[in-house]
C-alpha cells in the first residue's frame, strides 16, 4: 500500500495535494482497498462551497455507502467528472486519475492540521 | 466466510461465467426422524413434501401459527422417516427448537456442530465436481440429491440446489473433511477459472435473482404471502399459520413484496424509503448495483393499494426514479434451459 510523500492525509482516510492556494482532494489507497470496488460517486458541482471536515460527496462500494469529508474549506473550482462514469479508477489509481476535486482554499490554516504520510501510515496501523 | 475474497464484482462474475466456491459452513442442519417424521414435518411446513419423492428436496418456509416466518429452508427427504431442514445460520437455534417443540413422535437433532457445507455454484459446477464424486453429478436432477462418496472416501450428502440462480451443488460433509475437499475442488475447477466467494457476492447474486433473505424479505413480521412466496405455501393439509396465510391469500395482504431496477443513477439500500406518485408507499429491503446489469436493483415492500411500475427511492433526499420488475433481473444459463423444457 502507497502513501506519497508530497500528499497530506486526513483521519477521514482522503488526500490532499496542495499547489498554491489550490487544495486537490481523493481517498487514499487504504480508503479504496477497505471500501472494494467502488461503482458510484457523488461530487459536488463546480463553483459550490465545501466546509472542512464536512461531507462534499459519497462513494459507495458494491456493499457500502461512505462519506467524503473535505479537509478544507473553500470553493469547488474543479469537479473530475471522469470518475463519475468510471468509478473503478478509484480503486485503480487512488492518488492520480481518481483525483475528486480541487478547492480555492479561503483559510491556509486550513492545512495546518493535515497529516504528514507517516504520521497517516501511523493513524491507520493503529486503527487497525 | 469473508465478505470477499479477491473482489464482489470479480467473484459475482466469475460464478455468472465460469464456477465459484463458497465455505457455508456456517448454515445449520437439522434432522427430523422417527415413524412421527412425515406428520411432523408436513405440520411445520408450508410447503407440501408429499409433492417430492425420496432424494428429492423442497424449498419452503416455516411459519407462526400468526403467519409470520420462523426461517426459509430447503428439508431434504431421504424417506418418510428421515428428513434434514437446512435452515440459516443466525436462525439455527430458533428453528431446532420451533421443530423440537412441534414434532411429538419424531426425533429432532440439531446435527449444525457436524456439518460443513459447501456451496459450487456456476455453469462449470458438473464439470468441476465429476472428478470427485463416484457418481456422475450431471444424473443429479434439479432438487434432487444423492449420498455419494467424494475423493474416494468422504462420505457428502451432494444436493443439485444453490442460491445463486446458476446451475451447480451443495455439498453436506463431515466437518473434518472439508478443507480437503475445498482444496479439491479448487485444484479441479482451477482449468474453469474457479473462484473462492465470500459473503459479498452472495448477496449480489441472490438478489439479482430475487431471491428472499432472512431479515431482509422475510422476518418474524412478514408472512411469506406478503413476500410473494404464495407458491411455496399449499393449503388445505392443516400446516401451523395456514389459517391466517388462507385469510391473506383469499382476502389479499396490505403490504407487498417488489421488485424494482433504478433508471436514475444510485444504488438502492436496505431501509430507505419508497414513493409513489409523491406518496410514502413503503421501504426498500435489500439493495445493491448489480454486477451483471451494472444498475442498482433492488427489493422493498410497498403499500399493495399504491401500484407501480414506477417508483421513487430516496437516495440521500433525492428521488431517483426506479421501475418496479418481476425478478429475475439476470437471465442465468440455468433459468434459460429451465424455460426451454
């Protein structure tokens, strides 16, 4: 199982790459493995708003339904709609085509509570 | 049993397409005995054994004397003196009792501590189990069963039955045996792509085949005419509950059993809510994406004065719309021949 250095992570298992004030979003590789098969996704629109540790959508595997909570706050400023049509890239490739969002972050304070990879790595061994 | 093994979807399929292997140990068994044997068990089932003949086994419900349902099983008849209900796993200790308390005159054991159970499921099944057995499997008709010995030695009671809607066995074995036998069977179904199946796909397959689950369909609350199972149920032989399912079957019921399949995108879950024409008409039982299909599908029960066929589920405060439809969903192999003949 993966966890790239350059992401940060939430205990709510998504990732986080940020680029300027711009806040790209998925589910981790440990997300995806728990979940299975992933065959449908609710995202929000384009130009909504997303609050930080709320639900912006839902995934649902073959047997269950799972929250996506945003780990910032801000304006959808991108929705990757690729996925919608083809929810099994999530499983696929978690942290490249199966990007969900991007957020304008309001608050780069926001991103001060994130985790770094090994402290994720850490969280889910002892969620285990 | 796991949810899965190496996916729901990859196993779903490759029992729809080739051969899955399920460990259902965890079903129960209990064997009714005795010269009572016969009257016990026509009294406790809503079915009628006397339609099939010895090595032959029958799907039905046990009910309530108020209608509602004990369990759904599959009773095996050896002879008019020795039957085994196979009953389920989070109902076994309340069924041996329910047929303990009502078979005066008959011997009844609780014989699940001795039984493993594996289920081979999918076109491929006669192939991959003819190495096995001393007898040739594709002889075994549809519901019926044999006493055959698998790998040279292992004594299994070999049932052409399943609930998946494929063709293919269930296999009764001493618990000590099984993993040899799961192995062999692996080993021999491995040319046909064989697939160990956990608990996942067997959800996904039996509701793409409309098939009823204990909990979900079916319950101490719904009586099995209100599940649409009226043709398991044969009146007039003085089973316990027939006067209220007579009533129900003669006067009809206020909540039935549906079908349905989404046409708008979501998938459908156990519990949430059914509208028609704007109007609350009930609750979905068992839901999910069908594998085979690729749309949500789905069972609920609705007000039966609120018809169809289309209906609304509420999926998150939204209203997707759905059609109610007679299942099967899936066409298997199996049903198609059934069809034919």
């Amino acid at each position: 199982m993966e966890f790239p250095k350059d992401l940060k992570y939430t205990k709510e298992h998504e990732w986080v790459k940020v680029d300027g004030s711009i806040a790209t979003v998925g589910i981790t590789d440990y997300a995806q493995d728990s979940l299975g098969d992933v065959v449908y996704v609710e995202l929000p629109q384009e130009g909504g708003s997303v609050t930080k540790n709320e639900p912006f959508g839902v995934v649902e595997s073959v047997k269950a339904v799972s929250d996506l909570y945003s780990p910032v706050s801000g304006s959808v400023a991108e929705v990757n709609d690729a996925i919608i049509d083809s929810p099994e890239v999530i499983n696929d490739d978690p942290y490249g085509d199966a990007w969900m969002i991007r957020v304008e972050v309001h608050s780069p304070n926001d991103l001060s509570d994130l985790l770094s990879a090994e402290e994720y790595q850490k969280y889910i061994e002892e969620e285990k | 049993m796991p949810v899965q093994y190496s996916g729901v979807i990859d196993e779903h399929l490759a029992v729809r397409g080739a051969c899955g292997l399920f460990d259902v140990s965890h079903m129960g068994e209990v064997e009714v005995s005795g010269k009572g044997a016969l009257k016990a068990v026509q009294r406790l089932m809503t079915n009628d054994i006397e339609r099939v003949v010895d090595g032959q086994c029958q799907y039905t419900l046990l009910c309530y004397p108020d209608g509602g349902v004990v369990d759904d099983c599959i009773v095996y008849r050896f002879n008019s003196e020795r039957f085994l209900f196979c009953v389920n796993a989070s109902n076994t200790e309340k069924a041996s009792e329910w047929i303990k308390a009502n078979s005066s005159g008959a011997l009844v054991e609780d014989l699940s501590p001795e039984y493993a159970q594996l289920a081979l499921q999918g076109p491929k099944s006669v192939e991959v189990l003819r190495p096995l057995l001393d007898i040739d499997p594709s002889e075994i008709k549809h519901f019926h069963f044999v006493m055959g010995e698998l790998s040279g030695s292992i004594e299994a009671i070999v049932s052409r039955t399943g609930y998946t809607g494929e063709d293919g066995f269930e296999i009764y074995l001493p618990v000590a045996d099984a993993e040899a036998v799961w192995d062999a069977l692996m080993d021999s179904g491995r040319q046909y792509g064989i697939k160990p199946i956990g608990l996942g796909a067997r959800d996904t397959l039996r509701l793409e085949m409309g098939y009823p689950l204990y909990g979900h369909e079916l319950s101490e609350e719904i009586t099995p005419i209100e599940a649409g199972l009226k043709k398991y149920v044969r009146f007039g032989r003085g089973f316990i509950g027939e006067d209220v399912l007579q009533k129900q079957a003669n006067e009809g019921v206020k909540k039935t059993l549906v079908g349905f399949k989404m046409k708008d995108p979501g998938i459908p879950r156990t519990g949430y809510e059914i509208y028609i024409g704007g109007k609350a008409a009930g609750k979905v039982t068992s839901g999910t994406l069908s594998p085979s299909l690729n749309a949500g599908i789905g069972m609920g029960f609705i007000d039966s004065a609120l018809k169809g066929p289309e209906i609304e589920v509420m999926i998150r405060n939204r209203a997707a719309k759905a059609m109610t439809a007679k299942p099967p969903f899936y066409q298997s192999e199996l049903q198609t021949k059934k069809a034919a003949v």
